[in-house]
C-alpha cells in the first residue's frame, strides 16, 4: 500500500526538529535529574527524622525513618540516623541497625566502635566483643578503640583490666576529663584501700568541673549509698535534683535515698517523679519499671490509670501498664495489650496463643502447651521483633526449652543476629549438651559461612559427636582453616583431631608437638595430646597428659575418651 504523504513546510520542519532536539536532551539528562530528586528526596527525609525528633514526635520520627530505610537501604546514614534514635530513647534495637551500618561500611572503624559501644549500652557483651575483635592491630592503638575496649571490660567484670586501658589512654591525652572520671569510678569501686581513696579525691575534684560534674556528683552520692553515709548521700543527690533541667535517674536515685533512710512513704516520694514523667511521656516506662523492681507495680499501675486520656494514649503509656500487668501476672490482660503493640509490632495472633500457652502451662497441660508455643513462634518466625517479644515473654515466665525454641527461630531466619547464637552456646555449653551445640554451630555456619571460628567450632563438635574413619566435610573444613591459619592452636588441634580419626597417630602428633609448650600443655588441649601419645605407644607421656585434663570441663563423648584412654593401654581410635 502506498501511503499518502504531506510535504513537510519550513515551519513544520523547524518544529519537528526542535521537539527532536528537546526529547534528546530530556533522554540525556533524566537518569541525572532522577538520581538528583532521589537525593534531594532522601535529604528531605533526613530533615524530617531531625525535625521531627527534635519535637518528640515519635510516631512520626519513626514512619521517616522507615521511609529513609525504604528508599535507600544501602545507605549508612539512614541506619544510623535509625540507631542513634533508637539508642537516644532506649530501644535495644538500636543494636541491630549500627549492625546493618558495619555491614554497608565494614571498613569504617567509627562504625565498629560505635557499633561496641551501643552492644554494651544494651548488655549485648559478646556482639561488642565481636565488634572490636574485627578491627586491625593498628586501630587498636587509638584512643577511641582503647576507651571502648575498657568500657567493654567493666560492662563485662574486668575492672583491672579497664583501668589498665584508661591508664594507657591519659598517658597520651592527660587532659581527657572523661577518662579520668572513668577510671576514678572503677578505682573507687574495686581497688584496695589505698588507690580508692586517692579516686575518691580526684572524683571531689572532677566534681567541682563543669564537663564532669554531673557524672562525678552521681558516683559520689553512689559511694556514700554503698557506704550507708545517708546524709552525704542525701546532700548530693539533693545537689542533682536542684539543676534547672534534673534527669530522671537522679530523682531515682535521692527516691532510693529517701526509701533506704525511711524519710517518708511512697505518698511523699513519688510526687516529683510523677510530675517528672507527666512532663517527659517518654520516661514513663522507665518509672514505672523502677517501681516494679521495689514491689510495687500495683501503686504504679493505680497511678497510670489517674492520667489524662491523652497520655495514656501514648505508646509510652501504653508500654508502662502492660509491664506493670506482666509483673502482676495478670497475662490476659497484658497480652492484649503486647498483641496491639505495646511491646513494639508483633502478630497479634502469635501473642494471644503464647499467653494461652501460659494458660496451658498453669493447668499443667503441658504437651498442649508446647504445641501452642510452637504455633505462636511459627506464626512470628519471618518477624524478628515478634520473635523478640515472645523471647521477652519466655523469660518473663522463666521457660527455658520455650526460650530456646524462640532463639533458634531467630537463628535460622536471622542468622547475622550474633547474640542469639552467643547466648544459645552458653546455654549449650552449660547443659553439656554437645549434640545441640553441634547442630546450632551449624545453623550458624550456614547463615555466616565466611566466620572461620564459627566454622571450626561446627568441624570439632562434628568430629567430636561423630568419629569416623572415613573423609568427610568436618575433617575437609579442619583442614582449610588450618591450612589459612596454621599459627591457630585450636584449629591445629582440630586438624590433628581429624588425622587422628583416619587412623594416622603418628601425623597427628607431630602436627600437635608443633604448638609450643604454652599452647600445647593446657586443659583443654591435654585430652588429645594424649589420644595421640597414646596411640604412638608413649604412654608415659599420655599419662602425664591426661593428668593435667579438667574432667569436670570436658563434654560426654571427651569424658567417655579420656574414661577409654585411662583404662587401656591399646590404641584408643580402635575401639571406637
């Protein structure tokens, strides 16, 4: 067919080619101009977090914060505009997003420290232990890692070696006042008399400087607490709670004071903490949770109930009466209010079927309870909030088996959650429960298959629980880590395990006998050193060996080893 065809004027030629030219530039120039809207949008939303937080608007610092989170989740900013929010009003979830910042920026040394340091705010010592151990030998000279090293070691009941690091850290920087009063603290609280009287006077005296004074007065009030010195304790803490702005941990703290002296009841007390919290809606939990702790969860819960409807509306309100039932045992009622979030978002369904699993439990229906338990975890198992409310619950109630069921849901669909795989090996490991130490060291190697240590523990336990003369992936993954790493006692002595158990004594031996004597003659090394001597017909030194073994240490399949190696003299591989 032939088509029928205009001729085309100057003029419309003119304009056909200026409408071509625009459609070009506009090709050119719109990936630009998107990534740039993208930009500029994402600054506006980190304007909001900042506005927004800065008015105390919680719910809507949360919604831009997940929004950021939405629309850039690579970004480091967005996740630690998160964690410094969460950190600020005291939600351990502030953890897991400076986790996601040193995922994005695993270089970063501000993001480790930062990461360490809110792990120990929380009590999530082995995550700040982790946090430091991945940085290099030359961040570890600085300032910052040493202060948070020693933070670490005071959260974690090494005030020696805490005061050993401040130590280090004033001998560069004399003037730094914080790690002065830092290390004043743990002296005046662990040291023997002398150097504890000497970090009493130079806390006097950081007390008198503006940049220490309040921390100093609180640990001076504390001192004279411990010491029953009420009425010095009572003029200090008086001098906190006179500031123009006092914070609540010091009107708790003249509260205790006043409690301890017996200079009035509850009536007498209370009120400046009430009009505190009408005031600060945020702190409301934190109250409340200070009289749930002297017993008295009914007066707080008869308080929140006087408060004007608009406060009690508040999530902060609405968090402090459901700790207030829970500490009643008043579960019905609690968990209503858990399922509608006063715990953070959650299933509600997932919630009333783990109340009615204590229900069960208080019956003693006790298989019908665990199967409701395992309902209600399955039904969180994709949430980790959810799964952090019922682990939260599961304590609460003092479930054991219940809690672990919870922690391995977390593991399994969570797997860079470090804690919960921390807390599990020292249940395991408590218990002696090798089987279940093996299979979650597993699950975790599966989840952080890169963690050697992770992956060495999963290949010992595994040689450990399942001797075989044969190859397999335990004794194929002790070789690779100790061919990577063949300075590394542990996975040496994993390696030789695994020699050993293909028959060959001798080379085992000689792969252990390289570690020196330091490493070589310990407890927990002395079992397999045995083994090995044994097997190569030196008794003798087995012998001597085996004496230096912990048998109250050691698992049940290395009890039912060193049993077998103490009772024969014939190679030990051969009668397994």
């Amino acid at each position: 067919m032939i088509l029928e065809r205009d001729d085309l004027s100057p003029r419309n030629l003119a304009l056909i080619l200026s409408g071509c030219a625009l459609l070009a530039t506009a090709a050119y120039f719109y990936p630009q101009a998107a990534a740039h809207y993208k930009r500029w949008k994402l600054r506006s939303t980190f304007d909001q977090i900042s506005n927004f937080s800065a008015q105390h608007d919680r719910a809507n610092t949360l919604l831009a914060i997940e929004s950021a989170l939405s629309r850039e989740p690579g970004n480091p900013r967005a996740w630690r505009m998160a964690a410094d929010y969460l950190e600020q009003n005291g939600n351990p979830e502030a953890v897991r997003m400076r986790e996601q910042v040193v995922r994005i920026e695993p270089s970063v040394l501000d993001n480790r420290l930062a990461l360490a340091r809110t792990a120990i705010r929380f009590m999530a010592l082995p995550t700040a232990q982790e946090a430091l151990d991945g940085l290099a030998e030359s961040e570890r000279r600085t300032d910052d890692y040493l202060k948070t090293a020693a933070a670490l070691a005071t959260a974690s009941g090494r005030p020696g070696e805490a005061a050993a690091l401040l130590a280090t850290v004033l001998r560069h920087t004399p003037g730094d006042l914080q790690s002065r009063l830092e290390r004043a603290r743990i002296t005046l609280r662990y040291a023997p008399p002398g150097p504890a009287a000497a970090a009493l006077g130079e806390l006097q005296a950081l007390a008198e400087m503006p940049a220490t004074r309040v921390i100093a007065t609180r640990e001076l009030t504390s001192h004279a607490l411990r010491k029953k010195d009420y009425a010095s304790a009572q003029s200090l803490a008086s001098q906190l709670t006179s500031r123009a702005e006092p914070e609540l941990v010091d009107l708790i703290l003249l509260a205790n004071i006043q409690l301890a002296v017996g200079s009035g009841g509850l009536k007498t007390i209370l009120p400046p903490l009430q009009a505190y919290a009408m005031a600060h809606p945020d702190a409301l939990p934190e109250l409340t949770g200070w009289l749930v702790a002297i017993n008295q969860a009914e007066a707080a819960l008869a308080w929140l109930e006087t408060l004007p409807s608009s406060v009690q509306a508040q999530p902060e309100a609405i968090t402090a009466r459901a700790d207030c039932l829970v500490a009643l045992r008043r579960w019905e009622e609690a968990g209503t209010l858990i399922a509608q979030g006063a715990w953070g978002p959650v299933s509600s369904k997932s919630i009333l079927l783990a109340v009615s699993a204590r229900v069960l439990g208080d019956v003693d229906r006790v298989r019908i309870k665990r199967d409701v338990w395992d309902e209600a975890v399955r039904l969180s198992e994709t949430d980790l909030n959810g799964l952090r409310v019922l682990y939260r619950l599961a304590l609460t109630w003092d479930w054991g088996p219940e809690s672990n069921t919870v922690l391995l849901a977390i593991a399994r669909k969570f797997p860079v959650q470090s804690w919960v795989f921390q807390t599990l090996v020292v249940r395991y490991q408590r218990s002696k429960d090798t089987i279940g130490l093996r299979n979650l060291y597993g699950i975790w190697h599966e989840g952080q298959p890169d963690n050697a240590l992770v992956e060495g523990n999963w290949a010992f336990l595994s040689l450990l629980t399942s001797p075989s003369r044969l190859p397999n992936p335990a004794k194929a993954s002790a070789g690779k880590l100790n061919q990577a790493d063949p300075g590394n006692p542990f996975f040496v002595t994993t390696q030789a395990f695994a020699i050993w158990q293909l028959g060959r004594a001798k080379e085992a031996l000689a792969l252990m006998q390289k570690l020196p004597a330091t490493q070589l003659n310990t407890p927990g090394r002395a079992l397999y050193l045995a083994l090995f001597l044994n097997d190569c017909h030196r008794r003798k030194e087995a012998e001597a060996a085996l004496a230096l073994c912990n048998k109250a240490s050691l698992f049940p399949e290395e009890l039912q080893l060193f049993l077998t190696l103490s009772s024969s003299s014939s190679p030990v591989m051969e009668s397994l």
